[in-house]
C-alpha cells in the first residue's frame, strides 16, 4: 500500500511539474517577444542585420526572465487546481468543503475561489521547504567551494529546481497540514 503511495505523489508531482514548466516558461516566451517586437516595430522595423538579430535576441532573454517569474507565480496557483479529483494509482487528493461548519463534503468541481485558503497554506510550505533547500545548499557550498562568493551558483534556474523538489514534498504534507485536503482511495 505504501509503494501505491508513493507511485501516487510521484505521478501526481511528474504531471504538475511538467504542466507547471511548460505553461510558465511558454507564457514568458510568448510574453518577451512579443516585447522585442513591439520594440522592433516602434523602432522603424529597421533591415534586420546580425547585430539586430543579437540585440533583438539580447532583448528576449532579458524579458524572458522577468516574465518567467511573474507566469511562475501566475501558474503555480493555477496547476493546484490540477492536482485535485485525478486518480492515480488508485489514490487521489480531495479537496474538502470547510471543516470548522461541522460537516466536510468533497467539492467535485474545484474552482480557483475553493482553492485561495489552500493556496496559502500550501504556498507557505513550499516556501519554507525552498529556504530549507537554500539552507543546505549555502553549507553545501560553502564547506566544499573554494569560492568566497557564496550565492554565485544561485539564480532563478536553481530556484526553480528548488521549488520543483518543495513541490514534490509538499504535495505528501499538504493533506497533514491543511484540514481541507484529504488523501482518499479511487
């Protein structure tokens, strides 16, 4: 029963992580050149030479970690609506109507306005389990680098990794943590 546990949490983390990745970096994408065009547009849409290209090239990397950033935030609210009513290897998390009125009941169409307590919750304990992470990393770097800048390893692809192994362990705390999820069979 334990290893149908973990093939769970493990299915359920690979299709959030891959929806997450993909919608965020895809909306940022999208997002930085459409702001390189508006900017080769408002320019004059001078003849496109080498070094256009580079700068135009320059300009969409540039936005596109900006945009990444903001879409992350963006989509890891709207991939928890996702997590909720799927069966996975015969187990799925429910998300529950509020337990302090007495009496729970599944809510079968879960909706963004269900999920904002939940949201909170879970977001907060992604974030303590990213600054754990931080933590390690930070000792880990500084007993075995030679280098005095500590942070150099550290930008947003290495916190995103972080934030996709909090996002696994978090989906196994979340039903311990918050009254309103519930780990049921299917």
């Amino acid at each position: 029963m334990e290893k149908q546990v973990s093939k769970f949490y493990f299915y359920l983390w690979a299709g959030w992580a891959l929806h997450l990745t993909l919608s965020s970096t895809i909306w940022a994408f999208i997002l930085a050149t459409c702001v390189s065009l508006y900017l080769y547009v408002s320019q004059g849409m001078v003849p496109v030479t080498q070094e256009l290209k580079m700068a135009l090239l320059d300009i969409t990397k540039f936005w596109f970690l900006i945009f990444w950033s903001l879409t992350l935030l963006l989509f890891l609210f709207r991939t928890l609506k996702g997590i909720f009513n799927n069966c996975k290897n015969s187990y799925k998390l429910q998300l529950l109507t509020c337990p302090d009125e007495g009496v729970s009941e599944a809510v079968e169409d879960v909706g963004y306005g269900d999920l904002v307590k939940v949201w909170r919750k879970w977001f907060m304990l992604i974030i303590w389990l990213v600054g754990a992470q931080m933590i390690m990393a930070l000792i880990l770097s500084y007993l075995f680098s030679a280098n005095s800048a500590v942070f150099d390893w550290f930008n947003i692809y290495v916190l995103y990794a972080f934030i996709l192994v909090a996002g696994y362990f978090s989906f196994m705390i979340l039903s311990v943590r918050c009254k309103r999820v519930k780990l049921v069979k299917c």
